[in-house]
C-alpha cells in the first residue's frame, strides 16, 4: 500500500484528504492524496504517508513536480546530494520526495506551517525541478519527523525518502510506528 | 541487574539501552525507539561543542557519515548541549544526523555517565554504544581517555555484525 498525491481541478471524492491551494506565479487548484498500491489519477506521484493529515494547518509548500514524462533515477546523484543538503540543512515541518514506479525521481514537497514562508528559501529540490511557491488550506499536510540521518537511501525502492523503515514483518498492516496514535486522523 | 562486563553496569553488551526521550536538535521530542527504527545504532556520548577532544572525534566520524548514509545505519549524538547549541555545531561540523540535548542532565545522572571531574559543566563521559534496533547494546567504548573510543574499523565491524544477524536476506537471495 502506498500514498499517493496530485494535483487536480478539483477535489476528488475519492481522496482520503484534500485542500485547495492558491499560486502566486500559476492557477490555484486542489492538492489531494489517496491509499493504494496503484496511481488514482494520471499524473499522481507517491509521498511519505507520514505527510499527510486530515487535521493539518494550513501551509506554505515548496512543490518541485517534474514536467510531465520527465524523471530522474532515484539514484542521480543529483538527487543524492539534495537529500544530503536537506539533513545537513534548516529543518522544515513537511518533507518528501516523489516518486513514481520503482526507482524515478519526480519532485519533492517541503513545507512549513505559519505564515513565515521564507522558511522554504533552502530548498535543494528545486534546483533539479520547476518549483512552485503554494499556499495550501487545512487538512492535507501534517508534520513529518526531523529525518534521523544521515541515511539518504529508500527503505524498499519504491519507497519515496525519507520514509525509514523496511516492513516490520511482525506487524501485519506494516504501519509505521509514528503513524500510530496520532490523534484520529484518517491517514495514508 | 543486566549481566555482562561490569564497566558500565546496566549498559553492558546484552543489556537493553533504556529509552531515552530527549529534544533534537530542533527542539523535538525524540524517543531513541523510534530514531532507531528498524536499523542498528551508533549512540554517541559526548562533552559538549567547547572540547578538542569531541571535535577530533567527530571529524572520524563524519569520514563514517559518508559510508553509513548508504548502509540502513543511524547515528545519534547526545551531549547536555542546549538543542541550539547542538544545531550550530552540527551545522559547523557538516554533521547529518540527530543531535539530542540532555541540557536538563536528567539522564547523565540516571545512566551514570556524568563526567565527575568537570564540575564546570557537567557533562557527559564520552562513550560510544553500538546498538541493535532494539536498543540492545551489542559494543561499548568508553571514550574518558581518547584512544578508548572506537576507531571508525571498529565500528564498521560491529555494524557488520548487526546487520547479518538482522537482515533476513544477508545471504543473497537465490530464486
């Protein structure tokens, strides 16, 4: 099972969590995530589920997307070395690489809740991909932990970073520990 | 009482490494379960930012960063260290893991591991613990005099170790 986010017109009604976001540079629209262990919608890219929140506030996003049939392999070293200035650098309250298939690179989120979105000014995932400067609603994006480091590598392939474990095989819905009783939030 | 060598009592190899809850370098709460995730543990005691001897360790163990960011290991780092003053010397240091602040020393005294001839400021006796990923101390060093520290070969050894032992598909799998 995996956890997916796009970028859509409108809010889908399938979509376990959803918010309009507005644009300083581009359209508005909705972003919107979903569980499953295959693409809801074209153009849908796999996210750390530890993102998403129901009960989330409202957020500043820096949103690196690919343009669309463009990636990069997870392994580029381009992508390396982002990873490596994200630990080494200011901490952020959201962050996750996108990932599509097994192994291709598409994009990041960084995000931070308040009103400070210089915040998002050291974002090294904008160097490889067009980024947009959002402003997304309550109720998609939640806090992920501080990455422990200094791993910069998956945790199953397919997996977007930093997401930090292997399937706990004592665990039968294999949810990640830090997914556990956070409030009542239905979660990726 | 854990048994095992009696240098550090509690924290010999065999015994469980309690749960620390400590503040980031960010200033988030952290418990050392969930740093550990599913992966073995380099836990690193030290004085603080101000000692030579900690920032000669830590350049031998910014050479490891560099293999450990590929090899499903973690690094954390504890000092009484105010999590500013961590976050400034790990940025200083190109450090890319969790630094955690014991700043109130409330686990300093219930591990044992005040460093009784500073009383300026208290800190930490250097120490390093390798650990499994549930916190059972596997290797221990006691770093007071420097060269008791593990060297970076040690550490790859140990880690060596773990990971065998925890890794179901340490032997390649054959179809």
């Amino acid at each position: 099972m995996s956890c997916w986010l796009a970028v859509c017109d409108t809010t889908p009604r399938d979509a376990v969590a959803a918010a309009t976001f507005t644009a300083d540079d581009d359209a508005g629209g909705v972003l919107a995530a979903w569980d499953g262990h295959s693409a809801p919608v074209p153009g849908a890219v796999k996210v750390d589920p530890r993102c998403i929140d129901v009960n989330g506030e409202a957020a500043w996003v820096s949103l690196v997307l690919a343009a669309p049939g463009t990636w990069l392999l997870f392994d580029d070293i381009v992508v390396s070395h982002a990873i490596r200035a994200v630990l080494a650098g200011p901490p952020v309250d959201v962050v996750s690489t996108f990932v599509i298939g097994d192994d291709r690179f598409v994009g990041a989120l960084t995000a931070v809740h308040g009103d400070d979105r210089t915040r998002l000014g050291h974002d090294p995932f904008a160097a490889i991909f067009r980024a947009r400067l959002i402003r997304v609603g309550a109720g998609l994006l939640g806090r992920t932990p501080t990455p422990v480091g200094p791993m910069t590598q998956r945790y199953g392939a397919a997996n977007p970073w930093p997401w930090d474990r292997f399937p706990d095989p004592f665990t039968p819905d294999g949810v990640h520990p830090a997914r556990h009783g956070i409030g009542d939030a239905p979660l990726c | 009482m854990c048994s095992g060598s009696d240098t550090w009592g509690d924290l010999a190899p065999g015994c469980h490494f309690p749960d620390l809850r400590l503040k980031d370098h960010v200033g988030n709460e952290r418990s050392l379960s969930d740093l550990a995730g599913g992966d073995p543990v380099l836990l690193h005691f030290y004085r603080g930012w101000w000692c030579p001897k900690e920032q000669a360790y830590f350049r031998k163990l910014l050479r490891l960063q560099d293999e450990a960011e590929v090899a499903y290991t973690r690094f954390v780092s504890v000092s009484v260290d105010t999590p500013q003053e961590s976050a400034a010397f790990r940025a200083g240091l190109g450090a890319r893991w969790t630094f955690l602040s014991d700043q109130g020393r409330r686990w300093v005294h219930e591990l044992g591991l005040l460093e009784t001839t500073d009383s300026s400021h208290n800190p930490y006796v250097p120490t390093v613990f390798v650990l499994r990923p549930d916190l059972q101390i596997h290797a221990s060093f006691n770093g007071y005099w420097f060269w008791g520290r593990p060297t970076n070969e040690e550490l790859r050894q140990a880690f060596r170790e773990i990971t065998r032992s925890i890794r179901p598909d340490w032997h390649v799998p054959r179809k």
